[in-house]
C-alpha cells in the first residue's frame, strides 16, 4: 500500500504540472482555446459525423441533394444517400421519422403540404413566408434553414418568339389578351394545375378573366415544354418556374405581376435532433451554397441534366468546385 501512495502522489504532482503548462500554452491574451472543437461549432464540427441525406425524385430534387452530399463530404462528414425516395410526404416521413437527417424543400411545400394552411393565405413576401413555416414547423421538430432566392413556383411561359408577337409579358397582358381574343391565349396544362386554387383557379379569378375550355389543352406537364416552341396546340403552359427546359426551348417566364402564385424558395430542412447536434457546422456549409441558388442558376443547372443529358451528381461537383466548395 505503500508503493501505491507513493505513485499516487507522484501522479497527482505531474497532472498538476502538466495543467499548469497546458494553461499558460493556452492564453495568448486572447482567452484559452479549445483543441478539440465541440462537434456542432462549426470549422471541423462535422469531422466524424454520419448525415443520411434525402430528396425526392425529380431532376432538380436529385441535383440539390448530391450538392448536400458533396458539400457534406467536403466538411468531413459520412454521409449516407438516401436521395430519390417518391413524393414529398415520403421524404418527409423520412425526415421526421429519422430515416434521414435532412433535405432540400420548398417554403410553398412547407405552408401548404405540412403546415396545412391555405395557399391563398400565404405571405407574399420571400423572407415573411419563410419565417412564417420556419416557425410553425418548428412544433413539428423541422428546423428550416435560410432560403434560396430560386423560386420553383409554378408559372405560365411561352416561347420567346410568341410572347414577343403577342405582346405579353405579364399575366395582366395576359388577361387583356384573352379577354379579346381567347384562342391567342390558348394553354396547355396538366389537371393537377387546372385544379388547383393556387393554379389556374387562382389565376382567372385574380386576373379577371375566364378561357373557356375549347382553349384549354389538358396534358402532362413534361409535354408542355415540347409544344409551346411550336404554340401548337398551345401559345401558353403551365412549367415549374426553375426548370432547365425553359432555356432549353427557348421559353420565357410571363411575370406573375399580382402576385397570385405562393414562393416555393428552396430551403434546407433538417431534423431537429440532427441540428441540436450539428446545426452551427451545417449551416456554415448550406448558406453559402443557399446565398447561390438564384433562379438563373438553377435554370442553368438543370438545364445541363434536363437538356443536356448529364449526371446530377457531375453538374453538382462541377457547382461545387467552381465555387471553392469541394475538389
């Protein structure tokens, strides 16, 4: 027992010395550091973290998640890819359930889907509305990150070349134009829009106007984008206001100039107890990417995957190198 309280005291002796040496090493005036970052503090806060990230099936929904996973990868983290699952309350099942820690969705999704609320009742306003389902979403264990500026809303274009010989640049000329002659302002769309009050209900009711359905094509959404170069048998049609086809055909975007349709701001959500754990790092990784996602760079970018036939995961590496992201 001797022997034992002999090391002892000699340990205690080093372990003292060694404080003492490691504190004045650690105070250069400006306070002591911290060698070993706490895991969501940011610079090196996901070294060693395993993220599972989701998305949903479409093009764009395919590219914003391998750019979560690159960028993720590039912060140190494992990441598992669960990206692609089928419609939105899948990924966010997933989400909620812990299957997946986060995903890109859209502040329109966010009001309308999950919250439940009106579509008519929505802020107009990009940061009001994403401030109002960041808040409310909030009860559902959902944290929303800042959103982008690209806004995947729904939206009626027409070629170039058409909106030019009519004269229509907004949906007010739009209005005009069909009120006076109704086959000029002819549409194709698929049912989900023509039903929908923040489709084309909400559009003639806000615009004033009424095309009677001898004017109105019903077909699916991808068809659209190939018969409106041609305005036949449609001078106008519903597209998502961010995909790559539009530049891709030649299309222009008729401005929404009252408003009608609700943003659909991409955003990043993340599961509550993934962002409690790693939510400072996270966002030092998303909002520079988020402050980039400008309507033209998206259009931009999935037009390399719609148009052009490349590999989401390619055009998102390619993103993220020429901005000093990744590579």
């Amino acid at each position: 027992m001797r022997y034992a309280k002999s090391n002892t005291a000699r340990l205690l002796v080093l372990i003292a010395s060694v404080s003492i040496v490691a504190s004045a090493c650690g105070d250069d005036g400006g306070g002591a550091t911290d060698p070993s970052p706490d895991p969501g503090s940011g610079a090196g806060g996901l070294d060693g973290a395993t993220i599972t990230v989701g998305s949903k099936e479409f093009n764009e929904q395919l590219l914003l998640g391998q750019i979560a996973i690159q960028a993720l990868e590039a912060a140190g983290a494992e990441v598992e890819d669960q990206t692609g699952l089928q419609g939105t309350e899948n990924v966010r099942a997933a989400l909620e359930s812990g299957d997946i820690d986060l995903y890109w969705e859209y502040t329109g999704t966010g009001w309308t889907v999950h919250l439940g609320n009106e579509a008519g009742d929505a802020p107009g306003d990009t940061a009001e509305l994403a401030a109002a389902v960041k808040e409310g979403d909030a009860e559902n264990g959902v944290v929303w990150l800042d959103p982008a500026e690209a806004n995947n809303a729904y939206a009626i274009a027409a070629a170039s070349s058409t909106a030019d010989e009519l004269g229509v640049t907004t949906l007010s000329d739009y209005a005009e134009l069909v009120n006076e002659n109704p086959e000029d302002g002819s549409l194709c769309a698929a049912a989900e829009f023509l039903a929908r009050d923040d489709g084309w209900v909400g559009v003639e009711e806000t615009y004033g106007f009424d095309l009677p359905d001898a004017n109105i094509s019903e077909v699916e959404l991808n068809i659209v984008y190939a018969r409106l170069p041609e305005a036949d048998p449609c001078a106008f049609g519903e597209v998502f206001a961010t995909d790559g086809r539009i530049v891709g055909n030649d299309l222009v975007i008729i401005e929404d100039d009252q408003g009608v349709f609700v943003k659909y701001n991409i955003a990043m959500t993340v599961r509550q107890e993934a962002y409690d754990e790693y939510g400072e790092a996270l966002e030092e990784v998303f909002n520079p990417i988020t402050e980039l996602l400008t309507n033209e760079k998206m259009i931009e970018l999935n037009a390399q995957i719609d148009v052009d036939g490349e590999d989401p995961a390619d055009v998102a590496a390619a993103f993220l190198e020429e901005n000093g992201m990744a590579g």
